[in-house]
C-alpha cells in the first residue's frame, strides 16, 4: 500500500490532486483484486470441471434395462452351426422383445427364447410365433422353427420360410456372460 501511495504525493499544491490521487490508487487496488478474483474463479471452475469428469467416470455403467441371467447348459462356443436351444426366462421374469411384426411388438414380453448359431452369428430369438403368438419348437428336418398354430416354418435366424406369417420371429437382446450363459434383457412379469 505504501510503494501505490508513493506514486501519488499527497503534499502537492494543486487543488484536488490528492483526491485524484486517491481515486487513482482506489482504482488500481480494484484491478489488482479484480484480476485476483477472475484468476480464483477461473481456478474454482477448473477443479469442479475436472471433479465432475472424474466423478462421471469413475463411476461403474449404468444399465437403464433389468437383465436376466440364463444357462444355456452347453458352451456357446460349441453350439454347432445350424444349431439351437431353447430357454426360458427365470420365475418372476419375462423377456423383452427388441424388435418384432404381426402378433409381436418391440416391449412385448415372452416366457421362452431359442439361442440359434447360424451362418450369420449368434442370435436369441423370441420364441412367440408373429403370426398367432403360440410356441414355436424346432423342427430339426427343416432346419427351422414351426408354428403349431398356424403352420408357418421359420429359419434358425427367424425369417419366414412358409406362411401364413409375414413377419419374421422377433429377437431378444442379449449378451455373454460366461462361456456357457447369457443376459438377456428383461421385463417385469405381469401378474
């Protein structure tokens, strides 16, 4: 405080110097704090900034769908090519379908599912006909899934062979968890 007021001198003759003097020094006290002030909050913003960022990614996945773990009582790895087998969702639970036409809609639910490996992958398919709803089971001589309703024939990957469906067998969102089980997303079954 003493090296600003010396650059004012307080015993001039000049009438109001002093006060201009003062106002000077005012102002320069209140850059200096000012520049202090934006410099701690530039630094307070930099530290939330990054606390958040650590905050956000630190933290373990959030997974917005309930799943269901199922044993598929072979490893997957050894399921053969135009191979399947049929699943059931645990007591109290109930797949979501992801996708579907005809009598099956995204959101709907089902009790039974097929894991299928096929030419194109691994797939878990809804195990509810599109045409009527019922069950469809393998039928190991067409290579496929019948409808016993309606008597639509579907392939291992779930499109339609025979009619009358025109929708392909929905499918069910899934992933390994282990050599021999998959989670597959679920809903809540309705009473």
């Amino acid at each position: 405080m003493e090296t600003t007021l010396a650059l004012c001198s307080t015993h001039s003759t000049v009438p109001g110097s002093a006060t201009r003097c003062r106002l000077r020094n005012t102002v320069r006290r209140l850059r200096a704090r000012a520049w202090i002030l934006a410099i701690g909050m530039v630094c307070a913003l930099a530290s939330v900034s990054l606390i958040a960022v650590i905050a956000i990614y630190s933290q373990p996945p959030i997974h917005l769908s309930n799943e269901a773990v199922v044993n598929l009582g072979v490893q997957i790895s050894e399921i053969p090519s135009g191979g399947a087998i049929q699943f059931a969702a645990p007591a109290g639970t109930a797949f979501e379908v992801a996708d579907g036409g005809g009598n099956n809609r995204a959101g709907d639910s089902t009790a039974f599912g097929w894991f299928v490996h096929t030419s194109h992958g691994l797939f878990a398919l809804a195990a509810n006909s599109s045409h009527l709803g019922c069950s469809v089971s393998l039928n190991a001589a067409a290579a496929g899934f019948q409808d016993p309703c309606g008597g639509s024939l579907f392939a291992l990957d779930g499109a339609v062979l025979h009619g009358p469906a025109m929708f392909p067998l929905s499918h069910l969102s899934w992933r390994q968890v282990g050599p021999s089980t998959i989670a597959v997303v679920t809903v809540a079954a309705s009473g």
